[in-house]
C-alpha cells in the first residue's frame, strides 16, 4: 500500500502539488504535524515506561502496600498513581488486578483515575504544551488527583458490590517476561497511538473547518465553552501523554476550558468506558463514567476559577 502510495503520488505530483499549495490545507498540515512531533516522544517514553513497570513490579506489592482502612486506602492509592508513567490504556488492567488480588474497589478506582493524569511523564508534557501557562501542570495534577480521590470516597460510600464484576484474568498474567513486556508495549502504542493521530486529526479540523466566528463565540461563553472541550474530550479519547498538545491547539478557548479537557480526557472518553465495561461490565460502567465526568468538571472549573 506504501508503495502504491508513493508511485501515485509521483504521478499526479502537480495535481499534488496543486492540492497542498491550498492555504486551509496547509493550515491543516501545519497543525497535525505539530502536535504529532510535540507528542509522539512522550507517547513512547510513557508507553515503555509503563510497560517496564507492569512487568517488574509484582501487582501484589500494591495489595501490600495500601493501607487495611479503606477510607485511607483511597487517598494512598490515589497518590500512587504518580509511580506509573503510562497511558489510561494500562490503569484499566492494573486496576482490575488490584481488586482481584483484594483491594478495595474505591482504592483501586482511585488509581485507575489518577494514574494517568498525574505521572510525572503526563506533567512534562503539558509543561512544555503551556510554556507561557506553568500554573497550568499544578492545576490539572491538582485537580484531577481532587476528582481521583473524591471518586474513591464517592463510590465507598455509594458504591455496591453487585455494580462491579470482578475481572477474572489480567491481559499480561501467566506470560513470560519480556514477551509480557513486549506484548504491552505493542498494545499500549497502537491504541495510544491510533487515538493520537485521530485526535491530531481532529484538532487540525477544528481548526480549519469551523469558522473562527463560532469557536469565538463558543469561548466567549464560559460555561459553554467548558461543556464543550470536556465533550471534545470524551469524543476524542486521546492519550493522556498527548492531550495537553491538542488542548493547547485550542487557544481560542479559556484556559479554564482547557484545564477542563486535560482533566477530563484520562478519565472518561469513549475507549475507557468500553474497557472499564469490558474489565467491570456494563451496570459499573454506566454508573461510574457520568459521576466521574460531572465530578471533573465541577472540580476543574473551581480550580480554574481560583487560579486564572
């Protein structure tokens, strides 16, 4: 297909040319490929490191290390998600073996949430996505460990047992080690990096297909403007390590807005909620997406409003 590629490209090169000298186009190119060269390095960094951490370290320790009161265990393993520098790809399987190595579902939940919002790879990358706004890492690590934590309390209190099914099997249990590590790596960076391209995409689109008149007056609308880039970010499913470069692609809207993509994105969009249904079943799944999205938002706008 490569092939055929270049060989029609060489031959319809002026009519190529024609079509690329279009100044929307160009436009189109110009921010695809920039947020593709500002995220893929830290796509695969965080895909590998991840992946070294799912096969080096025993899922047991985390059953070992948490707390015994589930109140406290929330908060423990919410603050451990820094330690996993991954994608929300791989907190769905991790998390699916804490609870059934014995963790507290709430616990667990709290990890799943705050893991790939708050490693210390996802942090970088939206400092260098927001040179001019560095407020904006203690912001979105704030407030999606806030919305992680609030979570896990949320559903300790609510929360039924007969909501969740406990997942039977990790996708990396019983093989060897570096074809475990291998088989993550190959996984994590074909989801990831198929989501990446679609939401490079997508941004690039927004940004040459709708008028810049509606996108003025969507943001000119703060609440509005919010809705709609924590909807964006549901739609969009990009991975965590790269969302901060789309969301600043969207510089006509507040950062607030923006804050509330970031915090958003890791935690509900559309391959989530149909691994977490996949992992947990669909009665958890249509439960625990809506609480967690209304929940990001709420936070995120009381962050933004605080700090811009």
């Amino acid at each position: 297909m490569l092939v055929a590629l270049l060989i029609l490209v060489g031959i319809l090169h002026r009519q190529v040319g024609a079509l690329v000298s279009d100044p929307r186009l160009q436009t189109w190119l110009t921010v695809f490929v920039s947020v593709m060269v500002q995220a893929v390095p830290f796509l695969v960094f965080g895909v590998v490191l991840s992946a070294v951490i799912a096969v080096l370290v025993p899922r047991s320790f985390w059953a070992r290390a948490l707390p015994r009161h589930p109140a406290l265990a929330v908060p423990v393993a919410g603050v451990a998600g820094v330690v996993l520098p991954g994608c929300e790809c791989g907190s769905v399987p991790i998390a699916g073996s804490l609870i059934r190595r014995g963790v507290t579902p709430a616990a667990a939940l709290a990890f799943l949430l705050a893991a790939p919002a708050i490693n210390p790879i996802v942090l970088t990358a939206t400092a260098v996505a927001f040179p001019r706004n560095p407020e904006m890492v203690a912001a979105r690590g704030g407030a999606s460990l806030a919305v992680a934590l609030l979570v896990g309390w949320l559903w300790l209190r609510l929360g039924r047992t007969e909501w969740i099914r406990l997942p039977q099997r990790a996708h990396l249990d019983g093989l060897p080690r570096m074809t475990a590590f291998w088989t993550a790596c190959r996984h994590d960076i074909i989801h990831a990096g198929g989501f990446l391209v679609v939401g490079a995409m997508a941004a690039a689109t927004i940004n040459v297909a709708v008028p810049h008149r509606i996108l003025h007056d969507l943001a000119a609308r703060p609440a509005l403007s919010v809705l709609a880039l924590a909807a964006l970010a549901v739609l969009l499913s990009i991975c965590s390590e790269a969302d901060a470069f789309v969301a600043a692609s969207l510089s006509q809207f507040s950062l607030t807005a923006r804050l509330a993509f970031l915090v958003v994105g890791p935690m509900v969009d559309l391959k989530l909620v149909s691994m977490q249904a996949g992992m947990f079943g669909r009665r958890f799944a249509v439960r625990f997406a809506p609480a967690t999205f209304a929940l990001a938002v709420l936070v995120a706008v009381a962050v933004g409003t605080v700090i811009w």
